[in-house]
C-alpha cells in the first residue's frame, strides 16, 4: 500500500518540527509494515496551502485528507493517522 503524506507549511521551526515527528512516525509504522510505501511532501508554495483550507500552518495532509492543523502533532498521533487507512484496506 502506498500512503501519500504532505506537511503544509512555509518552512517555520513548527513546520520543520511535523515534518520530523512525521519522519519519526513514518520510520515506526515502516518497522510494523515493511511492504508499506510513504511519499512524503513538504508543500511550501502558499497557493497549494491554501487548497487544503486550513486556517493555520502547519498542517498534515494523508492521503489528500487534512487530519491537522495549526498546531505541532505527537508522533503517535501521527503514527495513529498514518495507521487509519492501514486498517480500512481489505484484509
């Protein structure tokens, strides 16, 4: 299964921050799911921020679905999200 995951953000210290707990989440969902590939996408251009709708930056964004923003994820939230579209793939 392929995942597609942007942070969106103009490259600020929090943004720069989702981004490594983004990293982190993805290196321990690797582990549990070794066949699982994660594009990753920092997304910057503030036009293509504004796409997603978010009020604030920085922003997460799987699978093309914002699951947060305006504010900086734990990495096991990010695990968590990462982990939903997992769970809903037919077994």
């Amino acid at each position: 299964m392929r995942l597609i995951v942007k942070v969106l953000g103009p490259g600020c210290p929090r943004c720069q921050r989702v981004e490594e707990n983004t990293l982190e989440a993805i290196r321990v969902l690797s582990e549990e799911t070794p066949d699982l590939e994660i594009d990753l996408e920092h997304v910057t251009q503030a036009g293509r921020i504004m796409e997603y709708e978010i009020l604030a930056t920085p922003g997460l964004v799987v699978n093309e679905e914002v699951v947060c923003a305006g504010r900086i994820p734990t990495v096991n939230e990010v695990v968590g999200w990462l982990r939903d579209p997992l769970d809903d793939r037919p077994q």
